[in-house]
C-alpha cells in the first residue's frame, strides 16, 4: 500500500505534471467526505508542529484521534495537547507512520516533518487515501515535485501546501498592485531569504550510541536522507545540514512562490541564474523580467518586493506594506494574520476536504515555484551560472543535472 512505483522515465512524469495543470483546475467530485467531523492526525510534532496544531484543533467540526512522530518526548507531547482539548484520552500515539495510514477512520493529515520527509509522507498519505496539508517545502528536488504533482492528480487527493502567505492581506495587496498594473510594467522582483548558506553545508557530527528504537526510531527520522550515524545533535540542528534541508526553498518556496504569482509566473521558472556573493543570487526569465534574491536590506522577514517602471511596493511578515508613492496604498483595512499561527490556510484546506474544491496551494502550481528554488540552489551550490530550461527541467550543464534529483536511501527512493 505504501511502496512508490518508480516511473518509467522523467519525461513520463513532466508529462503527468503538465496535464495536471488542466485536470485540476475543475471542482473535484470524488472521495466527499461525508457531513460529519473531518478526523486528522498530526505526522512530525517538533516546532512548527507544536505552533500549528492548536489552529487545527481549533477549527470547526475537525476532530484529531492520532499523533505520529519517530521521537517518543513529541509523540507523547502530542498525544497529551490532543487529548487534553478533545477531554479524553482516545488519541492514540504512533511511532511508526505506516500504522497511522493504515486505518481506515482517518481522512486528513497534517505533515509538519523535516523537509527530507514532505514529499515522499504526501505521497504516502495520498496513496492511503488521506488528504494532506503539508508543510513547506513540498520536495527537496524536482523529480520530487513531480512526484507529489502527479500522486494528487492520481488519486484525487486535496493537498495543500503550508505556503500561508499565499492568503495573508499584506502580501495579496502587494501581488494586487503588480497583477492590476498599477505599478506599470514590472522589469524586477526581489525575494527576501535568511541562511543562504546553509544551502552549501553539511556537518557530520561524530557518532553516538544509538538509542532504543522506541526513544527515537533513527532509521524513519532520516527516511529518504543519505545515511548518517546517529548523533543528537542532527534532532535539533537539521536545518544546517543540506542532506536533510530544503536549501533556498526554506524561504524561496514563499518569497519566490508569491513573485511568481504577482508576475504570472506559476508555470514557469527563470531560464538564467547568477551567483552574486554568499548572500545574493541573480535570476532572468525568459521575457527579461529580474529575480533577486538577497538575505540583505530587507526590514523584516519573509519579504517581497515588486519594481515596475510606474512604482514599487515591498511588504514582510511586519504586515506593513511599503510603496513608492503613497497613492498606491489600499484605502480598505488590510487583514493580516501572523505567520506562526495562521488561521485562513488551514481553514480553508479543510473546507477544500469537505467540497472537494481546488485548494489555493496545491501541488501542480507550487511545483513551479519550488523548481525555481532548486534551480537556484544548485546555481549557488555550484556557485556559477547556469542556464535553465523549465520546459525540460534541464541545465546546459551535465554537473547541474545530476543534483536535479537527491539521493535517497531505499525503501523511500521514488
């Protein structure tokens, strides 16, 4: 049930992904969930976890009976949050994910696991038969993506991606300014990024005693990863580690996701990426429009910033929104929501489970988005340009092909 089936070639997956772009645009009709409580389980309750299962809990008619984490301290944790706001102890705690998909009681999960885990857990829950909102990022690698696209168009499947600021007032107002042609022609967008240079490290820690499985279940923590003995540090330091990290999809998969919506650019990619220095990395598409993206010079996190020949407007995590010509702020109260605890995102994947409409972030337009972001990483990676094709998903560069798909150890290998 749980066993990938190894596509016959690339080209068969581009393909899939493609047609997925047509097919998913109409309102899904199969797999309603009945008028009744939707049950969920959380998968992976470390920080963000911890941060976003109190706005699950909190929605209407949603009820979670399950909690699954490979570490015990999280999956007890969860177990006792869970079953301290339903009021009984009905929760049950898994260790093992295979189990927690097994049964048949439960519609959605929430995947809030490391990034080397996002794209193969969809794909699992999406075969079982589960919907899924999963964190960002959706893969760690283009064939991943490709993966996920083609699983959710499969099965029939509602995914959501956590790119929250896809709904968030602030950042809709900015990408409404582009996308109306107030600011006239737009020839550049700057993405906002922190820790570039995580995307280039990997820290082999020595080698520790292992503990019991049950304490923490070593083998399913690093899943797809390359293989690493165990040492605790990795527990709380992944994000440093490019083995187990998204590298510039770590905030590429919402800076450049929401450049690429104002821009009309979902279905695409930049064709030509130049490492500028260790913090800044340029980007061209084909038409001539810029992409910048800079760790530096920005106020606050998260930050995106839209240049047209008539005004620019620039907006973060702050929730305030900067322009170039005072004319071009809303007259209206823009509603903001923090990125921590989003309440809108998460509302409406669950409304999407119950009517089976098209989500705001689903796979097939995020793919583009997160093809974007590993382009770029391996460019900075590499540290050269490269020149890019988003129709083929190839480089004029044999090197750079061959970091388009990760190594990932077998039985989570695609």
């Amino acid at each position: 049930m749980f066993i990938l089936k190894k596509a016959t070639s690339r080209r068969e997956f581009l393909f899939q992904a493609v047609a997925t772009t047509a097919a998913l645009a109409s309102v899904r009709v199969s797999a309603v969930v009945p008028s009744r409580t939707i049950h969920m389980a959380i998968i992976g309750h470390g920080g963000r976890g911890g941060q976003m299962l109190p706005v699950f809990l909190n929605q209407k008619d949603v009820r979670f009976i399950a909690a699954c984490d490979v570490q015990r301290k999280n999956r007890e944790r969860a177990k006792a949050v869970i079953d301290k706001f339903n009021g009984d102890t009905a929760c049950v705690a898994y260790r093992d994910f295979r189990e927690l998909l097994a049964r048949p009681d439960l519609d959605a999960v929430y995947i809030a696991l490391g990034d080397r885990w996002h794209a193969r857990m969809a794909i699992y829950a999406m075969e079982a038969g589960k919907d899924v909102y999963c964190e960002k990022p959706i893969s760690l690698s283009m064939e991943e993506g490709l993966a996920v696209t083609a699983t959710a168009e499969r099965t029939g499947r509602i995914y959501q991606g956590g790119v929250q600021r896809r709904t968030v007032g602030n950042f809709v107002e900015a990408m409404r300014l582009a996308q109306n042609g107030r600011l006239g022609k737009i020839h550049t967008v700057h993405a906002g990024m922190a820790g570039m240079e995580a995307s280039r490290t990997n820290h082999f820690h020595p080698v520790e005693p292992l503990p019991p499985v049950d304490e923490v279940d070593w083998n399913n923590w690093l899943g797809p990863a390359p293989w690493r003995g165990y040492n605790q540090k990795y527990l709380h330091s992944w994000h440093g580690e490019y083995d187990f990290h998204g590298g510039l999809a770590e905030w590429g998969s919402h800076t450049i996701d929401l450049c690429q919506i104002a821009t009309g650019k979902m279905y695409t990619a930049p064709v030509r990426y130049t490492p500028v220095n260790a913090r800044r990395l340029d980007c061209e598409y084909a038409d001539g429009l810029k992409l910048v993206l800079r760790q530096d010079g920005f106020k606050n996190s998260c930050a995106i910033r839209l240049e047209g020949d008539e005004g620019w407007v620039e907006t973060d995590d702050s929730g305030a929104i900067y322009v170039s010509n005072p004319n071009l702020m809303p007259k209206h109260k823009v509603k903001t929501e923090s990125w921590g605890r989003p309440v809108a995102h998460p509302a409406e994947f669950l409304e999407c489970v119950r009517t089976r409409k098209r989500p705001s972030a689903p796979p097939d337009s995020l793919h583009f988005s997160h093809v974007a972001c590993h382009a770029a990483t391996i460019s900075y990676r590499l540290n050269r340009a490269l020149s890019f094709d988003p129709k083929t998903l190839r480089f004029e560069d044999a090197e750079a092909n061959r970091l388009t798909i990760r190594p990932s150890r077998a039985p989570f290998s695609l």
